[in-house]
C-alpha cells in the first residue's frame, strides 16, 4: 500500500511522500490561481474554482483566499457558501452538506499527529475525516478538529471550537463547543424539545485488518460471538499472539500501539477502531502514562480459542 492509498484510507502514512508532495503542489498552483480570481470575472472564477475542488456542487460558492491541501478531498453540497479565508486540511477527507454556511477565517482540520513527543518528530499524521452536514451554519473563526461529524441543522457559534461529535438540530459554543439549546424544525429554538437521536457514526467498514492483508473467508461452524475488555496500565502489555478469528476494537480511554513480529506498528488512540491481523503474530502494549481501556469484539465459532501465545 502506497503512502498516498494510506492516507485515502485514514491510515497513518507519511507526508513527505513524493507522490503526495507532488499532489499537494498541484493543488497549490490550482490555489493560487482561484485565490488571484477577482469577482468582475465569474466565468474565469468558475473555471478556477472547479479546477481546485472539483468534488463542489456547481451551485456552491467559495470566496477566495481559500487555502486547503488537495482540493479533490473536499465534497461540497448544493448551495454552499464558504466566506472568506477558509482553511481546509483535508488530507483525511472533508464533506459539507447541501445549504449550509460556513462564516469567514473557519479551519476544518483532519491531521491528527502522534501523540507521543518522539513519534511525533517523525512526518507521520492521520487524516481522521470531517463530516457536516445539511443546513448549518458555522459562525466566523470556527475551527473543527479531526474525526468530527457534525449533524444536520446545526449552529455553531462564532469562535468555537468544536472537538467532538454534534446531534442534529442543536445550537453549539464555546471551547470546547457545548449544547446551549436545541432548535425547532420551523427555524425558532425550543429549549424543551428533547433530543431527537444519539449520534451515530460509521467508525470504520473494511475487509481488510490495519496492516491492509484481506481477511479471510468466515469459517464454517457454529457462530460465537464474544466482547473483551481488555484494561492495560502503564508499561503494561501483552504476550506475542495470533488470532485465527476475525476480532476488531476500540480504545474507550488512553493510547494503545499494536506491534507486528516484523516490527510494523500502529497506534490507535481515544475513540478510534481498529481491524485486527488475523494470523499474523503481535502484541499490544501501553507506552504511555495514562491507563488504556480496550473493547474487543471476536467474530469467533464454538470450540475456537480467540487467541493463540506465541511465546
């Protein structure tokens, strides 16, 4: 798996890349040439604007200076306005949906980098994607952290920082930004009208574990499905094992790396969900401060162990 498929598929990968360097100067000529574009010439703004974000409804509406990392990243709906001095890292991918409003020097930021001091001197980040979606408004100077998927009908206040996922059909502000009402589908609020559902969002779908080998086939047998919890304190970690069942998790609190026999690593953080190698030997281990908790979900059959040591 090239770096550049890493990144389309939200893995860590690295961004001195060639071929991702040679893409996101691309897309800075594209930059430079809608961001010189002056209003007496819409054809031309047009033409410019569609070269940069090809992925944008044609009805949407971008006003330069516009700033982002690849531009074909970035799927914007019918309707859409985007103000002034917009800031879009969109490595990780960036959707916004139909008629929603996004005020002027807002930054929608998918790189998430290691959070260990020493990984971090390293070029590896994670796009994590940002979804918003119908009908929002987003107040001036908005910044929106990665992984963040905001619902239909919001409002975000001017200079908030959002951090987290945000329902439909509630008014958010602050840093970071928290629910101050909800709001009415007839445009007024109604601060007794409850909530109309949990948020819910996709955290991966793939036939693939994190180091990209294909999952096998499901085995014939009685199913047996099983969670684990699995809670490691600092320093803490596992013995070498393989699993012959497909298994995934996710970490609830703290930082876990997984570490293959070939030395391969991914660290997968608060929230985040992860695809396990079946087969293949590796352990998990706590290089943090902090104690890490770990949801494990095993797509098993009767009689099968759902792990084999290795040591």
């Amino acid at each position: 798996m090239t770096e550049y498929e890493k990144m389309l598929n939200n893995l860590p990968y690295n961004y001195t890349d060639e071929e991702i360097q040679a893409r996101i100067l691309n897309t800075y000529h594209a930059m430079r040439d809608l961001n010189r574009c002056g209003a007496w010439d819409m054809e031309e703004f047009r033409r410019c604007m569609s070269a940069l974000l090809p992925n944008a409804h044609p009805s949407a509406l971008v006003i330069p200076p516009f700033h982002c990392d690849h531009g074909d990243r970035i799927t914007i709906g019918e309707g859409v306005v985007v103000n002034f001095n917009g800031v879009f890292l969109d490595g990780g991918g960036i959707t916004i949906g139909n008629h929603t409003l996004i005020g002027p020097n807002c930054q929608l930021l998918t790189p998430d980098h290691p959070h260990d001091h020493v990984e971090r001197r390293e070029p590896i980040e994670t796009g994590l994607p940002i979804r918003i979606g119908d009908d929002c408004w987003l107040g001036g100077g908005v910044t929106v952290c990665p992984g963040v998927t905001i619902g239909n009908r919001v409002i975000v206040g001017a200079g908030s920082v959002v951090t987290h996922d945000i329902p439909d059909d509630v008014v958010v502000a602050g840093n970071p930004a928290k629910i101050i009402k909800t709001t009415g589908n007839n445009g007024g609020t109604d601060k007794r009208q409850e909530m109309k559902s949990p948020v819910r969002r996709e955290l991966f779908r793939t036939s693939r574990s994190w180091d990209g080998t294909e999952l096998p086939d499901y085995p014939t047998g009685k199913p047996e499905l099983v969670a684990m919890r699995y809670v490691f304190e600092p320093g803490q970690s596992l013995r070498l094992h393989h699993h012959d069942v497909i298994n995934f998790g996710v970490v609830e609190q703290g930082e876990l790396t997984i570490v293959s026999a070939d030395g391969s690593e991914k660290t997968v953080r608060q929230g985040e969900a992860v695809v396990e190698m079946v087969g293949t030997v590796h352990h998990g281990e706590n290089r943090g401060h902090e104690p890490v908790t770990l949801n494990m979900f095993y797509l098993s059959q009767k009689g099968v162990p759902l792990s084999v040591d290795d040591e």
